[in-house]
C-alpha cells in the first residue's frame, strides 16, 4: 500500500484552446469515478503532436485559472506554460509526469486522464513506456469514443491486458493501473468554439462564464469583422 500523502491526485494537460464545459465535466465525472481527491489542470506549452493553439499560452492559462477560481477540487499548474516561455522545446507528457513526480514525491498516486483516442495513439508518444512507471492512466470512455485496445498484439495491448485496473485499484499504488471510465457524451470541441466565435456568434453555456468573460475582454479568436 502506497502512502497517498494528499490523496489520489489526477492529472488533466490539454491545450484548453479554449477551456469549455467538456473538459469541467471530464474532471468532476473523473474525480467522482476514481474517487481523486482533486483534479490538476496542466494547460500545454508547446505540445508536440498537433498543430500550434491558436490562442498564446499565456491566455489559455489565465482562461483556466479564472475558470477555476472558484471551483472546489480542482486546481491548475502554470508549469508546462512556464517553461515553454523559457524554451521552444515541446511539452512531452513524460516530462511533464517527471516534472509531478518530483513535486510530489514518490508515493503520492498520480492519475494520468486521457481520452479513448488519446490513449489508442499511445505508442506514437515520446518515452510513452516510461509514463506507466510515473503515473495511472484512467481512460475516459463515451459512445462513439470506446476503448479499442486490448484485443490486439501490438505492444499498447499487452500493456493494457496486463495493466487493467479498477478505481478501486488506485490508492494502493503510486502507479502502474490503467482504469477505464465512462463519461457523459458532449460533443463539444474547441475548434467549434472558435470557428463560432470567429463568425461572431455566442459561445455562452459552451465554455464558463469566466473564460468566455475573458475571451470577450481581451477580444481572442475573433476575426477582424468579428463583434
């Protein structure tokens, strides 16, 4: 039995490109699910595998943050932001768990949230062997977005097949389990968020109050006929 010194702790990196409601409800469903005692939100710097955010990081920080404010259970790292500020080099989730780890020392449970098509690309991320002996992987589940690992022979599968945990599984290690979980089905996407905004039309009810507050103040995503 591991000594969860602060409990069960998950950790939630994205682009939040911007933040909206999906990504809240992944975070409560996932700390109701697993039973975490809070959710770390870690806005991305430079992430590797995708095509720069259209929004500067230290935008989508502060769009977090304010989101957050007041929000029980959940808090946000200003790391990844941070170093990406110091360096042009991307923002792997190895380091990133590295980087958890040593702030939270060896024992503490670290819950590493994915979706189901985040993990299915598991293979094509860097050092992604390592993430296992850093952290849990709890892998959100919807219609349309199930599992599909775990049946084949690529090396994803029989680190699935083996790994296999339940939320119960959680306390007892630092690291190791992979845990799937269902969420509820949003089908809510930044890039739409900002397609809708960039028309000029309202997002509200899409994203919280206080990020779209803050897109409306500092006039991001718009177009320049935008309003």
């Amino acid at each position: 039995m591991s000594d969860a010194k602060g409990g069960v702790l998950g950790l939630f990196g994205g682009t939040f490109d911007p933040l909206h409601v999906a990504h809240l409800r992944l975070g409560l469903e996932a700390r109701e699910a697993l039973a975490l005692t809070e959710v770390c939100l870690i806005p991305a710097g430079s992430p590797p595998l995708r095509a720069a955010p259209r929004c500067a990081a230290s935008h989508r920080l502060a769009m977090v943050e304010q989101a957050l404010a007041t929000l029980p259970g959940f808090s946000v790292d200003p790391g990844e932001v941070l170093a990406a500020a110091d360096s042009a080099a991307p923002s792997y989730t190895v380091a990133t768990l590295e980087r958890q780890r040593r702030r939270h020392g060896p024992q503490r449970p670290l819950v590493l949230l994915l979706g189901a098509d985040a993990f299915a690309r598991l293979e094509s991320w860097h050092r992604w062997r390592d993430l296992f002996g850093l952290a849990h992987i709890a892998v959100a589940t919807r219609p349309g977005h199930e599992l599909t690992v775990g049946a084949g022979d690529t090396a994803l599968d029989h680190e699935f097949s083996a790994r296999l945990g339940a939320p119960a599984d959680l306390a007892g290690a630092s690291a190791g389990r992979i845990v799937p979980f269902a969420i509820t089905a949003l089908e809510i996407s930044a890039s739409a968020i900002r397609e809708r905004l960039a028309r000029g039309l309202s997002v509200r009810y899409l994203v919280p109050d206080a990020v779209l507050d803050y897109i409306e103040s500092h006039q991001i995503y718009r177009t320049s006929h935008g309003h």
